[in-house]
C-alpha cells in the first residue's frame, strides 16, 4: 500500500492529508490564530469544586475554565478500586497541575486530567506512574514481552519508570529509545522548574505543531514520502527529523510544483464533498450524515442500486460497500463522540456477521480509539470514537445565520400567514394610518402573485391600506411590519 502524506502550509493555517493508493483518508487542520491545546501543560488554579458532579472548573488562562472530573484525577487512576473524593483532593484557590485531554468544543470547556503524559517518538513518559505499558497495536504476546524486557533494562538506572511503549518502537533500537528516554526527562524536569517559577494559569509545556506531530506520530513503515510545499517549514521539518526521527529525514521532500499540492491530490475536492450530508456509494447506494450536538447519525440506502440476483444480496452489498466509506469518513469528518449507523435491514444472520467483520476491519486502521457494539434489535450499530478536537466540519463552518443549524427554513407562503396573522393582531390593538410590510423578495412575490386576494381581503377587514417594500438584505424568514 503506498501512502503519502501531503503538508500544506500558510501563514493562516496548516493542514495534512495521508493519501493511500490516490485516495485521501483523513485531514488535520490547524490554524495559527485557533491552535489546539491537547497535549499542554498548564499549571492550573481551582475556581469551583462540584461534590454533586463529583468535578471541578480549574482556570488556567483560556475564556472559559476548564473542567476536570474524578475518572481523570491520578489519584482515582493509581487506586482505581478505592472510591475518590474530589473535594478530598482538590479545593477552590489550590494550584494544580494539568494537562488538556480534549480541546474546547462548542460551548463546552477544556477537559483537563492530572495524570500527565509526554509523548515521544517511540515512548510515551508518564512521570506518575511506575508501571510498562505497550500499544494494543502490538498484538504479538513474545514480541511484546520482548519490548517490555528492553525498556526495562534501559530504565534500569531511572528513577522514572512510567512508560508506555507505542507502535512505533517495534523496529527501534536501543539507541534510539534510550535518546527518547533523555529527550522526555528533559521536558519533564524543564516543566518542573517552570511549575515552580512561572504563576499561575501559565503554560508550561506545548506540544508540537501540526507539522512536526506529523513526524512524530504519524510516519509509519508504510509512509513513502512527506511532501511540504513550503520551502521554510521543510528546512525546519528536516532539522528536526534530523535530530529526533533520523529514519523518516529521506522521507521528506520539498513539492515545488505549479500546481496546488492539495490540488494536485484532489484533497481541496475531498474537503468540499465532506461538508454534505449525502455521500454516494459506488454503485449507486448512498449514505445520509447527519451531525449534532449529541451524536451523528449515519443512514444507508440502496438508491439506485438494483443489484443482478435478489432483494436480500442487493442489500447486503449494499451495506458491505457502505462499511469502507463510513470508516473513511469517520476519519475525514473527524467524528468523534456516539456515532449511530443504520445499516438496511438484514435478515440473515451470515450477511449481518460478514457486514461488521467488514466494518471492524475497516476501522482498525484508524489512529484514534474506536470502540464497536454489535446490531441491536432495532438493527443499528453503535460506534463510539473518541474525541480529542474539533470535527472538520466544526472547524471550516458556522450555524447558518438563516435557518440557525436547522438546514430548513420556513417556506415564502408561511412566512405570508405570519405577516397576516402579525397585521391583524396589530389592527387590534393600533389604530394606525396604514401598514407596511418590510419583506424579502421571494416574499413579497408571494403577496403579489397567490397571496394577493388574502392581502386584499385582509386590508377590506380591517379597512386601512397595506402597502409592501422589498428589503434586499432580508432574508426568507426576517420581515418587518410598519405602523405609519
């Protein structure tokens, strides 16, 4: 499988796409002005204790105070079988020192733990903890024995032996995972000296930008190239790798063509087609995205797919096709939280069982924690993905300022009545000269076209005259009415 991962980068923003075969699977994007915070470091204030939610609001310099439960204070972690109490451990003014679990979301706060992680490039450094663990990537029982034994010899002169070992120190050497270790013991104690300096509500640690994370976190044995298509950020790209991902350096090429790189990789296309609800299935089936506050909800359709042999194998293609596109878009949406998937209706237990080995097997390639139930009795399937930052969606739109995130607006003829109704209720009350409807002009097209004879027989009713204005910078739903 060939992959390639493509940086963009501008002043304003940056974004990476990892193409596979010709086909983007996911997109990160990070903007200068609206950086995420996961991965920092602050050294935090306590504003609030909450007993009843068993939580507390820390500040720690950002708009909104973050929040920090129970499940996510070290102490509750390192003795998971003894019942914690937040207001035992923490209370209002104490300084404390956090890490950003997941970037703000909406009207939601930063969600904070205590236990700190610092990630490397093959180790990830738990300075609280003393125990080895391994990525679940590794699934080979000796070759994980193996790679704890090794770490543990290396540690054999550490104080700290809080680890976890990533995926990407199967191939390492003792030499590189000792430099990792000398790298991380450097940022914990510099974050130390400054937690001790620096008041409080300060940064103490950031993580990397979206570029160097990239060398870091996501080049793989698979990756064949990283092409940057700007000539300053791939000198310091390469310092980098030069120093701490020495193997990924070759790697590295600066794009230099005409054409947009993003372009070139029809990645600008992909970003288009994953702000719509409907994505098309190859064969004429489709998918219907719908995302809230609470969930996103995935519904599958045969469309116009009729299939060659019966009613039961066309849907079960169908749903077969639709299990690769959805875990494709669960990484390029960037949909996180409870995602809901309503397969067609399978009555046959084979083609139920093939769909989610189907749908497991697609979605182990995603980088990010995803967990799957199996159908309920109402045939959907629950996926639960974690959520770390923003979905794509969140981060290149807004509510729409007509229909408020509804995706309706109310038709030209409602909005007549509601004119209508408003008129007649101010005729009641006001014994004006005459009444002026301020309108948008798919409105007042209505009035003079097939609501004319109501507005008529409406200004015969109440016997004053009404007289209609367009309004250009009105939209469908916003109307005036105007005594005079």
């Amino acid at each position: 499988m060939k992959e390639q991962i493509l940086v963009n980068i501008t002043p304003q923003e940056t974004r990476v796409a990892t193409v596979e075969d010709g086909v983007v699977q996911d997109i990160h994007i990070e903007r200068s002005a609206h950086r995420g915070l996961v991965g920092n470091i602050y050294l935090g204030v306590v504003k609030r204790v909450l007993p009843g939610m068993q939580s507390a609001f820390i500040e720690i310099g950002l708009e909104r105070a973050a929040f920090l439960h129970i499940a996510d204070v070290i102490e509750q972690r390192q003795h998971p079988n003894e019942v914690q109490r937040i207001e035992r451990i923490v209370h209002e003014g104490q300084p404390v020192l956090v890490q950003v679990a997941k970037d703000p979301i909406g009207s939601k706060g930063a969600r904070l733990s205590t236990q700190i992680s610092i990630a490397g490039r093959f180790l990830v450094f738990l300075p609280q903890e003393k125990h080895i663990g391994i990525s679940q990537r590794i699934d080979n029982d000796g070759e994980r024995n193996q790679l704890r034994k090794r770490l543990e010899l290396l540690l054999a002169e550490s104080k700290h032996q809080g680890y976890i070992i990533r995926t990407s120190a199967e191939h390492a050497t003792d030499e590189e995972l000792t430099a990792d270790i000398n790298y991380l013991d450097k940022i914990w104690a510099d974050i130390q000296q400054k937690s001790v300096t620096l008041p409080a509500r300060s940064l103490l640690f950031q993580d990397l930008s979206l570029q160097l994370r990239v060398l870091r976190d996501m080049v793989n044995t698979e990756t064949e190239e990283v092409l940057v298509d700007s000539r300053e950020n791939f000198a310091k790209m390469s310092e980098f790798a030069g120093s701490f991902v020495s193997d990924v350096l070759p790697r590295i090429k600066h794009y230099v063509g005409e054409r947009p790189l993003f372009e070139l990789f029809a990645v600008e296309a992909e970003i288009e087609h994953a702000m719509v609800r409907r994505v098309d299935l190859k064969f004429g089936g489709y998918l219907i995205i719908d995302q809230t506050e609470a969930m996103t909800t995935v519904d599958v359709n045969t469309g116009g797919f009729v299939g060659t042999r019966s009613f039961d194998d066309t849907i079960f293609k169908t749903n077969l096709e639709a299990t690769q596109v959805i875990a494709r878009q669960l990484r390029l949406r960037n949909l996180g939280g409870i995602i809901i998937v309503d397969f067609i209706d399978m009555d046959n237990e084979e083609h139920k069982t093939a769909v989610m080995d189907e749908l497991k097997k697609a979605i182990s390639r995603d980088r990010t924690k995803v967990t799957i139930s199996h159908f309920t009795s109402l045939g959907l399937v629950e996926i639960t993905r974690k959520r770390t930052r923003e979905s794509l969606a969140h981060v290149l739109c807004q509510t729409c300022p007509t229909c408020q995130g509804r995706g309706e607006i109310k038709t030209a003829q409602t909005i007549c009545y509601e004119i209508l109704r408003e008129i007649l209720r101010e005729a009641r009350q006001f014994n004006a000269k005459e009444y002026r409807i301020l309108a948008s002009q798919s409105v007042i097209d209505m009035f003079l076209d097939e609501e004319s004879a109501n507005l008529a027989q409406l200004a015969d009713f109440i016997q004053k005259p009404i007289y209609l204005q367009v309004e250009s910078a009105y939209t469908q739903e916003i109307f005036d009415v105007v005594l005079v």
